[in-house]
C-alpha cells in the first residue's frame, strides 16, 4: 500500500476498497479492514472501505457511489478547462 501511495501515476488516485464476503461470519468487517491496512494514517488521498457481498451485490454499487461522488468535482473541473470554444 505505501508504494502505491506514492507512486507519481496515483498522485490524485482516490482509493477504494472492497470489504468483501459480509455474508460470511468470520469476515473482517469494514473497521477492522481499515485498521489491519493502516488507512486511518492515509492523509494524501481520500480513501473509502465498503462492506460488500459479491455474491448478492450489496455495497457494490455503495462503493461506486462513493467514488463518483469523490472524483465528479474534479473530473467536472478539469472538463471546464479542455471544453472547446464556439468560434463563430
């Protein structure tokens, strides 16, 4: 995980993680998952742990939500700077 935090390509990178296989009891629950990575000390970029089931797709789309909602103010700001302009 350190390597990828600071790797040059993933500078703006917003991390999400998948705490999958909810369904099963011995499953590390979304707190557990972030503490057993270190997460709580990631300060250069915006993290997320949902707690998911693959097999029935709860939290998956929680988790992509999260991300949109994470990257959308960048990605509507960098298009603001690469729309055309209407000459006439």
């Amino acid at each position: 995980m350190d390597r990828l935090l600071v790797a040059e390509d993933l500078a703006r990178a917003a991390i999400l993680i998948y705490a999958n296989k909810q369904d099963l009891k011995d499953a590390m629950d979304a707190d557990e998952l972030t503490q057993s990575l270190g997460l709580q000390s990631v300060r250069t970029h915006p993290y997320h742990v949902q707690a998911c089931c693959a097999l029935t797709g709860e939290g998956l789309y929680d988790g992509l939500n999260w991300l949109v909602a994470v990257r959308a103010p960048r990605v509507a700001a960098a298009s603001l700077l690469t729309l055309p302009s209407h000459s006439n």
